[in-house]
C-alpha cells in the first residue's frame, strides 16, 4: 500500500512540485512509525525485541521492518520524479 501511494503520489503532483513528492513518501512513513510507537507500542512487536523498549528502539526496529518497502518505494518515485523530469525537457 505505501508504494502505491508513494507512486500515486509522484505520477499526481505537479511538475512544479517534484521535490515535494520526492521527499514526501519517506518523510510520512517515518512520521507514521513515530506516532504508532508512541500511541500503541505493542503494535511494533518484533521477535528479539525487549519488551520495555523506548520509542527510538520501537521506531528503529519498525523502521528495518519496513526497510525493504521504503526502499522500493523509494526508488519508484525518484524513477519517476527523474522521467518526468526529462519529459518536461524533452
């Protein structure tokens, strides 16, 4: 779901705004983590994981979770902002 919205989200902006797509996707998926690590922390239950973590350790070991995503994504959408990119010159 997140790279299909990180997609969405780079073939729908303007081509004005690029760089906010770009930095967008990364950005709300870290801001997401945060906000489930602080609200509901046993949702970020790994195996190893020790049991009275902080919120840098929950967000940490959210964020390897969902490395291989944000990496996909990630690359979807700088794929993306760089095709358009040579579309508006070409």
């Amino acid at each position: 779901m997140f790279v299909l919205v990180s997609v969405t989200n780079a073939l729908a902006a303007s081509r004005d705004a690029l760089y906010a797509a770009m930095v967008t996707p990364p950005v709300v998926l870290l801001a997401v983590l945060i906000v489930v690590a602080v609200i509901r922390p046993g949702a970020v239950d790994e195996p190893g994981s020790p049991p009275d973590a902080s919120v840098v350790q929950l967000v940490a070991i959210a964020i390897i979770h969902h490395a291989l995503a944000w990496a996909i994504a990630l690359g979807a959408v700088l794929g993306i902002t760089a095709w358009r990119r040579t579309a508006v010159r070409g």
